[in-house]
C-alpha cells in the first residue's frame, strides 16, 4: 500500500533528525564547562539527593530555573545512566517534536506538503537550533511549547473542515483537467489568480483556483470575477464578512492543548512562558477585532477551563519549592534611594527565599538591569538582532522577502488613510501571516528592552521558519504556466538571492583554499590553547572563545574549513543552476544538503575546539587517581570548570575566590555546605596530610595562580592545569 505524501515528508524528516540530531553528536563533544555541565550536575544531584522539587548544584541551592530541563535529564539519566549521551537525549526528542509541529503547522496553515517538508528542513538545517542545542539549555523546549500553544490558538481561529463529498472532488479535478487541455490547445483564459497564499473556500479546504497574491485584504467575488476590498463595504454598501467573520464555535480541546503548552513553558523558562503567546494572542485579537471584539473573542476561549488547567500544571512545583526554600533571618527589601533603587544583599542567614528570589529578583529585576548579583553580561542590540541572520543560516537570505510578503500593513493602508478614517475600517484582516509577524516581533522587542543573550532570539524563529517554508513555497506553486508578473517577481527574487548566495559562498570558497594552500598544520600533539589569541572581553557571548582563533590555531581545523569550503561553493552553485533551470524544490533540497553538511563541519569544529571549553580531559586523566576523601579545589568560579564535577561524580568540590555567579545565592542559607576558600586557607591545607587537587587556569587574570611547595602537575589540557601536593601513586 502506498504511503500518503505526508507520511513520507515525516519519516524523511525524522530519518535526517535520527542522523543529524540523535547519533554521533549525542556522544562528542563532551559536556562543556559552565551552563551545559552545570545543567547536567543539577539533573544528577537531582536524582542522587532523590528530591525533584528543589535544584542543587555542587550542594548548594540553585533556585533560578525552572525545572523541566532538570526532569527530563534526570529521567534521562535514570533510563541511560549517567552520561553524555543521556545529557543531550531530552534536547534532541525537543528538536525532533519542534520540527513534527512546526511539519504540521505549515502543512495546515498553508495548504501545502511541500510547505510542512520546508518548515522541518528549515528547522532540522538552521544553524541556531543545532548550535544552541549542543549546549544544555532549555530555549529549545521554549520554542517547542511556543510552536504548540500558537499552532492550538491557530486551529482556534482555523477549525478543521468537514468532509467534502467524493463527487465534490471528482467535479474539482474534471475541472483542473478541462483548464490544463484548454491551455495545452492554446486557449488563454483572461485572467488567472496568483496562487500566493491558500484561501479557505466554504467548506473549509484549501480552493487553489482562488489563491491570490492580496488575499489579506481582498477576496475574489465568485459571481462577479472580479477583486473586492475586504475592508471596505461592497457597491451595496454592506461590508464583508471576509474582513470581519463571524467566528466559528471554538472547541475546547485547543484551548486546553495551549493551557498545557503555557505550563509546561513556565515550568521551562519561568513567566515568560505564559507571556510570550498570551502577548501574541492579544495583539492578533486586538489589531484584528479591536478591544470589544477581541473580549468577546477571548470569552469563546474557554478560559476558565483553560486557566484550571494550566495552575494544575503549574502551581504546584511552584508552590512546594516555595514552602521548601523559606526566607529566613532578615533580609531587608528593595528601597528607593536618592533616586535609584536599592536591592539588598543576603549575609550568611538573612537571605530571601525562593518565592522573592525566583519572581521579584530573577524575572522583574534582572529585566530591570537591577538583578542581584550583577555577574551578568548583555550583548548589544545591533548584534542581538544581527545575529538572528546568523542563526537562521543560509534561510535567512530568503528572510527579508518572506516577511516583506507576509507584512499586512502596505496592502493595508495603500488605498489611502483618509479613506480608512471615513469608513471606520481599521482593523488588519486575519490571516495566519499576521499571526506569524506578531509572533516573531514579540519576543525580539521584549529583549530588545532588557539584558539580552544572543540565543534569546531563539522563540521568534519558529515563526520565520514558517514564513520561510511558505516563501520558498510559492515558487514551486507557480512553477508551471501561465507566468503571470507576480510569478516572474517571485522567480527574479529567488534567483537573484541565489546568485548573491553564490557571489558569497564562492568568495569563502576561495579565502578558504587559499588559506588551506598556504597554512601550515600544526603537529597532532599541539594544545589549541597554546596557539589562541586571548579576548577575555569576547567571553560574555556564548561562543565568545571562538573569537581567540587566528591564522596560526585555525591550522587544528583543517576537515572543518575543508567540509565548509565544499558547502559553500558546491551548495550555492546547485542551488543557484536549479533555481536558473526553474526547478524550485531541488534547488531548495540542494541548498538544505549543503546546510546539513556545514552542520557537519561546525560540530567537526566544536569537537576540535572543545578541550579549550571542557574540563573533561583533565576529569579523566586523575579519575584512577581520585579518592573519596580527596579534596577537589576550583581556583575561581564553579562554572569555570564544573565539567570535573560531573565526571567525577562529585558534588563537593571546593572553590577558592569563587564565591560568585549561580552559587552566590544558595551560599548564604545556613544549611549551604562550606566549600569557599580563600588563598591562605587553601596554602594550609596544601600542606596537611590530605591529598588535594587544585584546578587553576593560568590565562586568569583576575586570579593570579597560586604557587605553593610541593606542585605537582597531575594534567593539563585547554591551557588549564591540574596541580596536586602529593605525586601520583
């Protein structure tokens, strides 16, 4: 028996998930040190401490995540064991159900299989979703839940359609037939629409013989031929309902599937979880119902039902973390001073708990910029948003022409203001587009006001997937005749994007040969750290170290530059022959082999470079050597090289000048074990009997390395050393 289109656009996508995703790169690199080991150690203690309410990391409270990354880890670790692997396991199923969603979301929402294959390739290809899940960090399910709770509010706004009759669509195809003869013979019809964007006829599918480019803002009339101004009442002077249509009962299952999806976001990423779609939902009802229509719109939401689903979820973790992690002693309270506010700082027993902690400091004040402690880096808002062009590569080179259709408001507003005003039409036509535009606008413009990391792009990009996959749709669409004007500016378009794709693609090419021409490689044995360039003021990006490579250390990534190199060119070229010899969907397929091959490369290069990032080398070099009451001292911050404590199973390791970032807190509750050390403290205990492992990073410079009688070097990798006051046995 046959399998159906979909079926097959699914095991293909789930087959190029099972390679990229859930093979090799489940395995290397190692874990790296700060959030990706860190979030792993909280998962492990998780189920070694046999409590899954409260996050500990090295002993210590760590109350600022929520926990569902920690869950699915720990319950990852309980069916695997306690590995890499199993680290990486509940991130990659996330890219597998974000790339099934957004699969179905752009099939439905656009009418088209070949639109749902786009969105999944676009996402399984794009290089921010594979990047920022080679490092344990929860943004991914962030954009998973997002996906889900929009795709449940969009099938609230677009139920599924009834059956039609099967002689219905035997008359369809009769009459597809009869229009192909007729232009095979030679008979032109007067005017045919472009297909563009699906219009939903009566029955609820998709009527292909009515697509047309400005279908947000205009309809075809059926009986007359002719183009009606949706916005605007007809000669009549009724308006109509394709501007202003009268809703469809909404069922509840949607409802409660994006109650659920809100929740399980909270328990991911904290309160941004319900803002984010709920700010999304109330911009689409407000710009298209107005505040009267989108009140009633939202009491047909089912929301009373919905909100109890989503405190059954989510209330309780929050509430029992909250019982279990009291404030205690005296704290004091945020205070306006002189014209500027005062948080107060905890002492050892007088520190907030978590309730304090977790909403005022975490949420309000770190968006306010007045986050204690202040150990937080932002990067600036020109990078912010450039780098979105980055972690949608190469798609992004399609991204201004994909948002520049779907933007409603040049169609809207084109006829004339004053019009408008007159015939009080200011609403924006619902379209799932608008829908799509506000849902990337809103989580840009929240950062864009607050402390920013660069992957925080990272929900807006589900919804430029589905604008791209509907984009590089279109062309496959008009892609047989008759070429109309808009059809030749959507093939101009795309070819020309493919010729400056090629223009570039090459000049990497041939900067990238020349170099592999005339460098020279360094020997195997050569530590990478010893030829970088140090940019410590790079750092507060999340691959910031990368920006330390030069000419020299570039010579250690050969097959990386190589793999890149052949993407680039090969890639593009195909790309750009296919899209000349009017075949859109395998130019589009070429150009998503290149991206996975560049894939390739990157992973390659992160696995190179990963020594520089990971304690894991050093971890394994003295494991033989570690004892139970052996002492394991981090000279500096846990996060600098919280890889040992993963691999050695050790949730005791003490820290000397390193009473900062996310131990800082936790530190202060009286029950926090007493890991701090200072130099002097350290240099006694160097010189008692028990053998002490002392991690240092020389290329510190805020913490000049400690030098004491006897040193032995016990392992070193990365430019980072372990020493030891007693030698190997």
């Amino acid at each position: 028996m046959p399998i159906s289109s979909t079926t097959r656009n699914r095991l293909i996508l789930i087959a190029l998930w099972a390679l990229v995703y859930a093979s090799f790169t489940l395995f290397l690199p190692p874990l790296l040190d700060d959030a990706d080991s860190v979030h792993a150690e909280v998962a492990r203690e998780m189920i070694q401490r046999h409590d899954w309410v409260t996050l500990y990391a090295n002993g210590i409270r760590y109350l600022e995540k929520a926990p569902i990354l920690y869950w699915s880890m720990a319950a990852s670790f309980k069916l695997f064991g306690v590995s890499t692997a199993a680290a990486r396991v509940p991130l990659a199923l996330t890219v597998l159900g974000l790339c099934l969603v957004l699969e179905g979301f752009a099939r439905r929402a656009f009418g088209s299989n070949r639109a749902g294959l786009y969105a999944g390739l676009i996402t399984l290809s794009s290089f921010g979703i594979f990047i920022f899940t080679r490092i344990t960090i929860p943004d991914a399910d962030v954009c998973l839940w997002l996906t889900l709770a929009l795709f449940a509010f969009w099938r609230t706004e677009h139920p599924p359609a009834p059956m039609k009759p099967a002689n219905t669509e035997r008359r369809a195809s009769i009459r597809l037939k009869t229009k192909v003869k007729r232009f095979a013979s030679g008979v032109r019809p007067a005017a045919v629409p472009v297909p563009a964007e699906p219009v939903e006829d009566e029955g609820g599918k998709f009527d292909f013989e009515t697509w047309d480019r400005t279908d947000s803002d205009s309809y075809l009339d059926h009986r007359t031929g002719s183009r009606q101004d949706a916005a605007f009442p007809d000669r009549r002077g009724h308006r109509r309902a394709a501007f202003k249509p009268e809703a469809p009962a909404v069922r509840l299952l949607p409802c409660l599937v994006f109650a659920v999806a809100c929740a399980l976001n909270v328990l991911t990423k904290g309160l941004i979880g319900i803002v984010f779609p709920v700010a999304v939902v109330a911009l689409y009802l407000l710009l298209t119902r107005g505040v009267v229509g989108g009140l009633k719109r939202l009491g047909e939401l089912h929301p009373m039902a919905s909100l109890l689903v989503f405190l059954a979820i989510a209330a309780p973790w929050h509430i029992l973390i909250g019982l279990a992690n009291p404030t205690q002693g005296d704290p004091g309270g945020v205070r306006y001073v002189g014209g500027h506010w005062q948080v107060p700082l905890p002492t050892d027993g007088n520190v907030h708990g978590w309730f304090w902690f977790y909403f005022v400091n975490e949420h309000v004040l770190r968006y306010l910029n007045l986050r204690v402690p202040r150990d937080y880096d932002t990067v600036p808002l020109w990078l912010f948003w450039g780098l979105l062009l980055v972690w949608l590569m190469p798609w992004s080179a399609f991204l201004f022409k994909a948002v520049g259709r779907a933007f409603p408001f040049s169609a809207l507003w084109k006829r004339g203001l004053t019009r408008r005003v007159r015939l009080h039409a200011y609403f924006v036509p619902p379209n799932t587009q608008l829908l799509l535009l506000l849902w990337a606008a809103v989580p840009l413009l929240f950062f864009s006001l607050s402390t920013r990391q660069e992957y925080y792009v990272l929900p807006a990009l589900p919804a430029l997937i589905l604008l791209l996959a509907n984009w590089l749709t279109l062309e496959g669409r008009i892609a047989w005749p008759p070429i109309t004007a808009d059809a030749r500016c959507i093939r101009r378009a795309n070819i020309r994007i493919a010729g400056g794709m090629l223009l570039l693609g090459t000049l990497a090419w041939a900067a990238i040969l020349f170099f592999l021409v005339h460098s020279a490689k360094p020997s195997p044995d050569t530590d990478l750290a010893s030829l970088l360039q140090q940019n410590p003021g790079d750092y507060a990006l999340s691959f910031g170290h990368f920006l330390d490579l030069n000419a020299q250390a570039l010579g250690l990534f050969r097959l990386p530059l190589a793999l890149t190199a052949f993407a680039l060119f090969a890639g593009t070229l195909a790309h750009f022959l296919l899209r000349r010899a009017h075949r859109p969907h395998a130019a589009t397929l070429s150009l998503a082999a290149a991206s996975f091959l560049f894939l390739l490369a990157a992973h390659l290069g992160l696995q190179t470079f990963s020594p520089v990032l990971s304690s894991e080398r050093m971890a394994a070099a003295i494991a033989p050597q570690v004892h139970p009451d052996d002492l394991i001292i981090l000279h500096g911050e846990y996060e600098a090289g919280s890889t040992l404590g993963f691999y050695l199973r050790r949730n005791d390791l003490h820290l000397c000048e390193g009473r900062s970032s996310n131990l800082w807190y936790g530190s202060f509750f009286s029950d926090a074990p007493k890991i701090f050390e200072t130099r002097e403290s350290v240099a006694e205990k160097w010189q008692g009997p028990q053998r002490i492992f002392l991690w240092q990073d020389p290329s510190d410079k805020e913490r000049p390395v400690l030098r004491m009688h006897p040193m032995y070097v016990v392992a070193s990798s990365g430019g980072k050393q372990i020493l030891s006051n007693q030698p190997n046995r």
